[in-house]
C-alpha cells in the first residue's frame, strides 16, 4: 500500500471535487484521464504534454517539472518474451524546436529505475 506521505500535492487552483475524484482513481482510470485531458487542451487550441504513450508503452508515472517532464514507463516486446514487462525507466521529456521552426518531442533515457519509485 501507498504511504499517504508521498502522495503529490495538486497544483494550486485545481478544483477539490476534481482533486478527490483524481486521487481516488485507479492507476487505469488516471491514464485514460490524461489521455482526455491532452485531447481536451487540443480542442481548446492549447499545447498538450509532449508525451504519448506508444503501443505496448505503460507509463507509470509523469511529473512536471522547469522545461522537461519526468517520465517513468515500462514496455512489453512482444508475445513471447518471458522478460517482459521491460523497466521501469527513467527518461526526461522535452519539446524542442527544429532549425525550421517545427517542434519535436525528444526523449533522454536516463536509466533503470525501481518499481516503487526509489
């Protein structure tokens, strides 16, 4: 079980009905909440997370931070593979802008790190 200690402290101005109904959610349902909160921010024309999860990707946990975003993942390969699910890994998260102006997310491995976040 989780130690209430850790749990993040939300961003200041998030409404608490929103902050409840969050914290009471299963990791699944938290996932499927930020893939709505990134289509959400397109529609309103605003820049999502410069992360997306690819197939087979199960990302574990994301926190903002000045100019990159945290990201921890595992991966399953393939069928088969009796190694999998591969990580969890560390990488930093940027979006960074080309020579031609276009912006391109950008993924810095860091390493391997433990399952419960140490």
């Amino acid at each position: 079980m989780t130690d209430d200690s850790d749990r993040p402290t939300p961003p200041e101005g998030l409404p608490p009905k929103l902050v409840d109904q969050l914290t009471n959610s299963t990791p699944e349902e938290l996932r499927k909440a930020i893939v709505h909160a990134q289509e959400l921010l397109y529609y309103h024309e605003e820049s999502a997370l410069p992360v997306e999860a690819e197939a087979g990707d199960d990302i574990l946990r994301m926190t903002e931070h000045d100019g990159y975003t945290e990201v921890v993942k595992q991966y399953s390969c393939s069928e088969g593979c009796d190694d999998c699910p591969h990580g969890p890994y560390l990488y930093h998260v940027t979006e960074e802008t080309l020579p031609n102006g276009t912006r391109e997310t950008h993924w810095s491995f860091i390493g391997r790190v433990n399952a419960d976040g140490d």
